[in-house]
C-alpha cells in the first residue's frame, strides 16, 4: 500500500499507528454510532473501541479488532482520548464517502499522547491529505454493570426481521416496549403510538430466530428517542441480539460485516424507562 511508507520514519514518536487499505471500513462502523459529536477513542492491543454516550442513559460502542487494520501498533497497554466524531467523519471521507468499484481511501492514523492531535493520512489515486483533529482527555465513561451472569434473557434475530418490525411499528411512540417470556407471545415488541397500540410478536420457532433463551417473563420500556440512533447500527448489520439483565437494562448487540466480509461489533446499552407490571 502506498501509504503504508507515508511518515513511516516518524513511527517511533507515535503511541498509537492504525492503517487499513479501505477507509470506509472505519467511517462505516463509526456511522453506526454517531449521534452525538464527542466520541471516546480506547485502544488496547486487541484493538479499538469508539464509545458515545447521551443523558448517561444510552452508550453505544464500536469495536474494530486489530485484525481489521493492516498495520496496528500501540506502545502502551491502554491509550485513550476524546474526539469530535463529526469531524473525523468528515476527514475520513474527504475524497467523497460514496463507494466507486476498484478505488478505496487508505488510511493511517497516527497518535503521539496526551495534548497531541490525531493524524490521519488518506491517501487515493497517488493523493495523500494530512488532517490533523485536535483531541481531549476523555470524559469518565458510564460502567452499566451489564454483565453475561446477570442476563435473564436473550434472543439472537436476522436483522432483517427487526427491520421490518421496526417499519410496521408506529415509531411515534415514546416508548418501546419489550417483552420476553417462556410461553406464548414468547418475544414481543409493542409501542403505543398515535394510531393506537401495535405489537409485533416473534414465536421462538421463528426461521428469523436464531436463538431463543429465557429464564423468566420481563416486559420493560425503553425511550424511543433513545433507540432510535440503534437503528443505524440495525441497517448495517445482519444479526441482532438482544439481551435483558435482572434490572431490565437492554443490551443489543449487532453483527457487522464490512466491505472485505470481516466481522465488527456494534453494541448499544439503554436504561428502562419504566417498569411495567405484570396484569
């Protein structure tokens, strides 16, 4: 890769170098969570997480594996800051974000510590563009204590089924309520909107339903104005699992292949709006 000799002389004054061949593999999954400017940068050597938080009642997190990256150096076990997303995404597709068949952007970015920008190099067609985006010390991320032993349910579901669950919804709703039971309707989404209440039921049986484990009845709400920066995350991937914990708090997880078929993962935590009791 032409890029891949771009300051490669400089790399000893750098914490952090990550470079792929196709840029868009990066902008792309960051998309999926963009829907506040600031986004927290955590990497560790099995590779990066991008962290976006609203109202400490929603956190997304993008997580690229080191595999992702053609080249993925870091000299510290942990090295974290805080960045405009909005701006990166920008950079990232500064020679345009639309895919145009056999050409790609290149990228390699650079990082030298605390106080310091982040360099990103994108090179296309012989054209290299240096962008320089100043960063912060990150701010102290929510811990939603969302832990596998405390899960009580989870359904793993082709996306594709959540997608149209979500467009025959009435997504003027402000809640969306879950509900998840041994027995029949077994998985139900329901919201309560200005045409009146609609439910979208799924039998554990379903061929869109990969997995179906549930311990216990739960019907929680959630904010549907919180949910909705998910469904960029939903129209990325091809599967979606959902889990609830003891306190109701969601986890959906979703399976993103890239433009090269590599795997990412794309996780959103939300906190109940309400608990809802059983009639």
């Amino acid at each position: 890769m032409p890029l891949s000799t771009q300051s490669q002389g400089d790399d000893d004054q750098y914490i952090l170098v990550a470079s792929m061949d196709n840029g868009r593999n990066l902008s792309n999954i960051l998309k999926a969570i963009t829907f506040k400017d600031h986004a927290v940068f955590t990497a560790t050597p099995n590779g990066l997480k991008v962290t976006v938080e609203d109202c400490k009642c929603l956190q997304a997190n993008a997580f690229i594996q080191a595999e992702i990256f053609q080249e993925f150096t870091i000299r510290e076990d942990l090295v974290a800051f805080q960045i405009n997303l909005a701006v990166l995404l920008d950079c990232l597709n500064i020679f345009g974000g639309s895919p145009v068949a056999g050409v790609s952007t290149a990228l390699r970015m650079c990082y030298r510590g605390y106080g310091y920008p982040l360099t990103l190099f994108l090179e296309e067609g012989g054209v290299v563009t240096v962008c320089k985006i100043n960063t912060e010390e990150p701010e102290e991320l929510i811990d939603f204590e969302f832990c596998s032993t405390n899960v009580t349910n989870k359904v793993i579901l082709q996306s594709e089924s959540l997608k149209e669950a979500f467009s025959e919804l009435d997504m003027t709703s402000e809640v969306l309520q879950i509900t998840m039971t041994p027995s029949q309707p077994y998985f139900r989404l329901s919201t309560f909107g200005n045409s009146g209440n609609a439910h979208y039921d799924y039998s554990k049986d379903s061929d869109m339903m990969e997995l179906f484990r549930c311990t216990k009845t739960q019907t929680n709400r959630y904010k549907m104005s919180l949910l909705k920066p998910s469904t960029k995350a939903l129209a990325l991937s091809s599967k979606v699992s959902v889990r609830t914990d003891n306190r109701g708090f969601l986890s959906l997880q979703y399976l993103v292949r890239n433009d090269d078929g590599q795997i990412c993962f794309v996780e959103y935590y939300c906190c109940p709006d309400e608990e809802v009791e059983e009639e």
